[in-house]
C-alpha cells in the first residue's frame, strides 16, 4: 500500500513542475482556446494511470479537467485498452497558468461506475475539439 502513495506523491510532484518545463506563450483574455503547456503521464499501478496537465489562460477547471480526460483516453489507446474511468482531479490555478493532477482507471471492457470514458470516442472528440493527447 505505501507504493501506491509514493507514486501519487510522485505525480503532485511532477505535475507542479509542469509549468517550469514548457515555455510559457502569452495569453490575451479575449481568446477563446487555452494554451496547452505540458501533459505527463505516470502508470501508478497495472490498471491505473496519473495524469498531470498544465494550461494557460484556461477559462475555468472544466478546460483542465478536459486536457486530463483527453491524454487519459490516448494513454487508454496506446496501451491497447479501450476505456478508462475517471477516479479524481485536483485543478489548481496559479495566475493565469492552471495546472490538473489526475487518476484514472484504464481497462480493455467497459467499467462500471458513472465516469466512463470510450477512448477511442474521446480521442475523436479531443482532436475535434483541438485538445491535444499524449
């Protein structure tokens, strides 16, 4: 059990170091699309995997929590599991840089729960959207 926490620490560690890894673009208030400015992806156990995101110039926690979902689904697809479901997201804001740190379950059936998450639909979805994945 103490693994599984030294990895979580891990990922709140390297998820507040985001920000220092990308160059930061400036960011008008009237834009309508935030800056991506860095993913990274921890596989914290077989079926589990951290995601940490950092944006700038987000409108609010939903445009972080969307980055999250999206490099969760790529991440699902490049390991060969079609779905993932979202356990929990911390979004915190750091002036105009916000910054996400989030878990989620990969599988290659369908989950239970209320999170679920296609990962081939969502990648979709992401691109169309102009979100990038990992």
């Amino acid at each position: 059990m103490q693994q599984p926490l030294t990895l979580l620490a891990t990922l709140g560690t390297a998820t507040a170091a985001l920000g220092a890894c990308a160059p930061q673009a400036e960011v008008s208030e009237d834009r309508g699309q935030p800056v991506h400015a860095g993913i990274q992806t921890i596989l914290l156990d077989d079926d589990m995997v951290g995601v940490g995101v950092a944006l700038r110039g987000a409108a609010d926690r939903a445009d972080v929590e969307a980055h999250g979902r999206c490099a969760a689904a790529q991440y699902a697809l490049d390991r060969g599991y079609g779905f993932a479901r979202h356990v929990r997201t911390i979004v915190r804001k750091d002036g105009q840089s916000w910054y996400g740190d989030a878990v989620y379950l990969i599988s290659a059936g369908r989950p239970g729960g209320l999170h679920t998450i296609d990962a081939g639909r969502a990648v979709t979805e992401c691109a169309g959207l102009g979100i990038p994945t990992v």
